[in-house]
C-alpha cells in the first residue's frame, strides 16, 4: 500500500505517495479527531464532487474543528490529485485531522488541523454481489444515540464499531453486517445505507442517527421519477421477513443488491436491478 508511484495532495502540496506520512503523535491517532470523505470520479468527473467537500466540512465543524482549506479549494485539490496520478475512473479520499503538536492530552486546540487528498483505482466494494445480491451478517454493535456521538458526522470515532462488525461478518462468510440502533430499529451497513421492497413500494430507515448518505438521496430521487412510493420511516428487525428486495447504497457500494441479511431471504428482482442500472448511468452521464 505505501510503496506505490503517485502523488498524494497533503497540507497544499503533491507529496510522493511513499512519502505521505505523519507523526506518530498525531493528536486523531490516539483520540480519533479526524473526519474523512469517500468519492468515486467516473470518466473525469467526480459524482457530486461539491456534496462531498461541503459535508467534509460540515463533518469537521461536528467535531468542533475547522478545515483551514475552503471549499473551492478542496475541488481544486482534488482536480489536481486526479491528473498528477493520471485517473479518470478512481476512489477519492478525502481526510482532514488534528496533527502533532505541543498537546498530546484529550485537548488539542494547538495543534494544525491538516488535510490530505489520495486517489487511486477502487472496482465493485462487494465483488460479485452486484449479480447474485450480498451476504449480509446482522452486528452486535448498535449505532448510537445522537446524544452519545455526532452521528451525522462522517467521522473516524464512528467506525470503530463498523470495523469490528465488518470483521466479525467476514469470519463468517458475509461481506457485511447489517447494523441496528440503539433503539433496535434496522440503520445501516457498515459503510452504506439500506433500502426494502414490499409490494411494489420502498421501505429505508430514517436517518436520524447515522450518516443520510449521498447515494441514499441520489436513489430516493431516483426512485420518486419512478413514480415509487418511498417511505423513510422506523423499521422493526422483525419486519425483514416481510421484504421482498433489499439494496444497499453508497459511494463506494454503489447501489448493491443483498441476498440475505442472517436467516433472511431476498429476491435480487427487477426493482433493484433496475436502479443499479440506472445508478451506473446517472454516475456517467
Ligand atoms: N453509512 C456509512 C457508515 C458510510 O460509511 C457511508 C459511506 N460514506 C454511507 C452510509 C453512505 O454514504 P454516501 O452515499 O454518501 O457514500
């Protein structure tokens, strides 16, 4: 992973890819103070690309720090990422944090806030799962309360707990883990958003304690030319047993079909296929 040609975007400037490191005192090391961005660029052209930077931003602020770069230019310097490393279809990854400094204590008002921007070729998040629908474990670990973490935040802390639900999926032959929250209700996967079919209608989970993502309203407009009713609503573990089609939705997933979630069974049909499709086009259009 470190020993790759390229160019990464750090603090302003084009660093070698092998010499884009930190201190080992790096304050969001120890205490998690970082938030980041993941993007996909299709054909030359980042998918919301401005979305993407402006929630990096608000992400930031939730974690009471400021980006010392604007907003304008993050977009350049991501712009500049993909042509020093020659990309036209790539991940992009944004990632803003507290640095080293003079306080290595829980406070860091001291320390610079740093920002960094790496590209590079990323294919399908789920393999194959796009045809035959993803395998998905369900987690022990619950999203918590808004009161508990800023959860609209996309931020570092948050994914402790993705990781370990991740990890613990794969130990099991899945590809990921649905998540619920700290209520019970069904929220997320560890790095998507979900989606339901019943009946011809759409069922996805209220996103009042995890990240409403940008694929998820991406999809939800989709589906609304549709003419699909879409419900945005509180969803019972109970009620997957109900569900005919399940989706997930994310930059990195994409729109990926699931097969199962645990003992439960669904279809990957028409209505899932079709707006996995018709994500694909709008990505390149
Ligand atoms: N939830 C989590 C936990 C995620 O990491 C992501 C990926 N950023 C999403 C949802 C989907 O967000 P988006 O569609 O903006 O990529």
């Amino acid at each position: 992973y470190d020993d790759k040609d390229g160019k990464i975007w750090m603090d302003g400037e084009l660093v070698d890819w092998r010499g884009a490191n930190v201190h080992l005192l790096t304050h969001a090391l120890h205490y998690a103070s970082s938030v980041f961005e993941g993007e996909r660029c299709y054909d030359g052209r980042i998918f919301e690309s401005r979305k993407h930077s402006e929630r990096l931003h608000r992400s930031a602020e939730l974690i009471d720090f400021e980006i010392p770069w604007s907003v304008d230019q993050i977009e350049e310097a991501k712009a500049k990422v993909l042509a020093a490393n020659g990309l036209e279809n790539a991940y992009v990854r944004a990632l803003a944090w507290r640095g080293a400094g003079p306080d290595m204590g829980v406070a860091s008002a001291r320390n610079p806030v740093r920002l960094a921007i790496a590209a590079w070729e990323w294919g399908a998040y789920y393999g194959d799962a796009k045809m035959k629908g993803a395998k998905l474990d369900i987690s022990k670990w619950k999203r918590p309360s808004p009161e508990t973490a800023p959860s609209q935040a996309k931020a570092a802390g948050l994914y402790m707990i993705c990781t370990m639900s991740k990890h613990a999926a794969e130990a099991k032959g899945c590809s990921d883990a649905m998540m619920l929250d700290y209520r019970g209700y069904v929220a997320e996967a560890t790095g998507a958003n979900m989606f339901f079919v019943k009946d011809g209608e759409v069922h996805t989970p209220d996103p009042d304690c995890f990240l409403n993502g940008i694929t998820r309203q991406t999809v939800i407009g989709m589906l609304r030319e549709r003419q699909v009713k879409v419900h945005e609503r509180h969803i019972m573990p109970e009620e997957l047993e109900s569900f005919e089609q399940c989706w997930l939705t994310g930059t990195a997933a994409e729109v990926t079909p699931v097969g199962s979630i645990g003992d439960f069974r669904f279809e990957v049909g028409a209505l899932a296929q079709g707006i996995a499709a018709d994500y694909e086009k709008l990505v390149r259009a």
